[in-house]
C-alpha cells in the first residue's frame, strides 16, 4: 500500500511542478477511491505535457533516434525528391511547425510521422509513387503532425503503462479503475484512432492541391495502396503493428474521390473506372507502363477537376498522343486507343457546362490567415519597439 502511495504521491507532485497549477495536498493515508483515481489523473497530465514538451523542442534527438532505428537511405536525388514535396507544401503557407524529412531504405509502400515533426519516407514510396501521389502520402503525415496526433497517441500508450503499475502497486480496485479507463482508449484504438486518420485524410487532401498537386493523387495514391495491400494497408509505421486503427483502403479512396468531385465543383466524376464529366460518359482509360488503369482513371479525373476548379473551360484539343484542356496535358493514350474518339467524347461533356471557378472551404485557411495576422501583429509591433 505504501508503495502504490509513494508513487501516486511522486506523480501528483512532478504534474503539480509542470502545470504550474497548485492543489491543497491530500492525506494519502486516508485517500478514498476518488481522490486515488485523481492522483492517477495528475499522473497522466504529467506524461501529457512531457511529451508535449518533446514534441515541441526535441526535434534533432528525434529525428537521430528514428534514424538510427530506420536507417538512412543515401541518395542525394531521392532525398531532393522529398524536400521538394515538402516545401511546396510549405510554400503554401499553412504549417504552423518545421518539419525534418528523410528516407529510409525500407522498400514497402510506407511512411510515418512521429514526434517532434519528424517524418519517414520509405524508399519502396518513391520507387511506386509519382510526385502527385507521393505528395499526397507526405501531406497526410504532416496533417498528423499539425493536428498533433502523435502526442495523444503516444499518451495512451504510455498512460497504459502508467495504469499498469498502479494497479501492480497494491489497490487492485483503483488500479482496474484507471487501467479500464485507459485500456479501453489504447487497445481499440491503436496509436492513431479511425477519426484521427480520417481527419489526416481530409486535410491531407487540402494540402495536396493547396501545393499545386493533382487532386485525383490522393484516390490513386491509395489505390496503389490497395494493389499491394489490400483492405488494410500501411500509411504509417504504427499501422503495421496494428492496422485495424485504419479505416478500410476503400473507403478511403471513395472519399478522395468525393474531394475532387467536390474540388470541381461537381462537374468531374468516375464511374466504374470512366471518366465522366457534366454527366456524360468521356473515355476508361487503360493500364500503361507502371500505372494501373485506375490507377491513370483517378489521376486523369483530378487533371480534369484542377481545370474546372479554375472554371470555363476550353475545348479540348488532341495532339501528337495526348488530350489537352488549354495548357494541360490531360491524357496521353497508347497505340491501341483512340485519341480522337476520346477528344469528341470529352468534348461533349464539357461543352454542356464549362463551369465557373470553385470557391475554395477549406479548414488550412483559417490557419492560414491565422498566421498572417500573427505574422503582421509581430511585425507592427516590431516598428513600434524600434520607434521607441
């Protein structure tokens, strides 16, 4: 008893001095029930703001630990590759943190967040991954960075063991209480709950075109995912270890889809692997070289919504091998397909609706304009100062 008492003691005190918050100290003695799972409490809030802290100041410690553990893939291009995706994302001015990118040599599809804002981006990503695609991959793990998910993730699986040894300590009643309570959060949930990757998902899109990306990568970048995975495929180093925390690939892809719908403002569509545009049937594009034909179906529809999210669009023209909307590139056929015939088909879509350009509601503009004030106030107030 004792001992269990010494350690909620200890506990209760360390959050007392890292809150800063002050509590009348109870009798541990004659702690009841309730003032015990308090103590608990205070034990959590300690390792909460511990690893806030990490998360917020042990950037380079972490980013040495991962790799260590990751290894490090040396390729100078590969590397290129990474931060250059990385910083047109940055570029689009809505991060509130920096983040350190690497690769790992690991040859799966697979990349990972973890704390401190440091990502992983597997080798075998670049090697199945167009930019676009990869874009898109990178742009959901930074959402997980933004949104701080890891830090509750790794609170759960931390509070567990916390939980664990209260309830080693002695008082099994207490001990059941809180280890219930924070099993029930970390055991069926994983590290990233189904929300929090749904939350990664749709903002992960947002940044994706916000960077200039194409909108249909995200549903063919998971579709690539399927291909090789199946249902639960791994977007993260925790979904392996346990990817029911996933929602199902296909759904995923479904909601990428309805984003670029949305994203053109209703007027781009796939149905059953054809491109469909104001309603009206355009073409099914087919396999070629290391793309699948969904694979091109989901990136061809995303070439079509980016035009008509800028609205009226022109006719579309085919030259040499490929389909253009203006200035876009939006289809370049193979030698058993019939450019022409796919140029007419499209055409008569868009010539029912050409669209008007798509106002964009996305939650990153609020952060963005967040930013700017904070950016503006600072500066004002840097005048101010050197006036006086």
């Amino acid at each position: 008893m004792k001992h269990w008492k010494r350690k909620m003691a200890a506990a209760a005190l360390a959050a007392v001095c890292a809150t800063g918050a002050f509590a009348a100290p109870l009798e541990v003695e004659a702690a009841s029930v309730t003032e015990k799972i308090l103590y608990g409490t205070a034990a959590m809030l300690f390792v909460s703001n511990y690893y806030s802290r990490m998360d917020d100041h042990n950037q380079l410690q972490l980013l040495d630990e991962c790799q260590k553990e990751t290894g490090v893939y040396e390729d100078p291009a590969a590397d290129a590759r990474v931060q250059d995706v990385y910083q047109r994302i940055r570029d689009t001015g809505t991060l509130k943190r920096n983040y350190k990118i690497y690769v790992s040599p690991q040859e799966d599809i697979n990349a990972f967040m973890s704390l401190g804002g440091v990502m992983c981006v597997n080798k075998g990503t670049l090697d199945t991954m167009d930019d676009d695609e990869l874009a898109y991959i990178m742009a959901h793990e930074v959402s997980h960075g933004e949104l701080r998910h890891n830090v509750d993730g790794v609170k759960k699986r931390v509070g567990l063991i916390t939980a664990l040894n209260i309830y080693l300590g002695g008082d099994a009643t207490v001990g059941q209480a809180i280890l219930a309570n924070v099993a029930g959060n970390y055991v069926a949930n994983a590290v990233f709950t189904k929300d929090q990757e749904k939350q990664a998902d749709d903002r992960g899109f947002e940044y994706t075109v916000e960077a200039g990306y194409n909108p249909g990568a995200p549903a063919a970048a998971m579709q690539v995912l399927k291909d090789k995975y199946g249902e639960s495929s791994p977007t993260g180093l925790k979904a392996v270890l346990a990817p029911g925390n996933h929602p199902k690939t296909s759904d995923r892809i479904n909601k990428n889809v309805k984003r670029m719908v949305k994203y053109s403002g209703d007027h781009v569509k796939v149905d059953d692997g054809w491109i469909v545009v104001n309603g009206e049937k355009a073409f099914k594009p087919a396999a070629s070289g290391n793309y699948t034909d969904l694979e091109r179906t989901y990136l061809t529809a995303g070439k079509l919504a980016k035009v008509y999210h800028a609205g009226n669009v022109p006719d579309a023209v085919y030259r040499g091998n490929t389909i253009y909307c203006g200035s876009l590139g939006i289809y370049t056929t193979n030698g058993s397909e019939n450019g022409l015939e796919y140029t007419a088909a499209l055409n008569k879509g868009i010539s029912k609706d050409r669209g008007q350009a798509v106002k964009d509601d996305f939650e990153i503009d609020e952060t963005r304009q967040q930013l700017e004030k904070q950016k503006k106030e600072a500066a004002e107030q840097g005048s101010s100062e050197a006036e006086q």
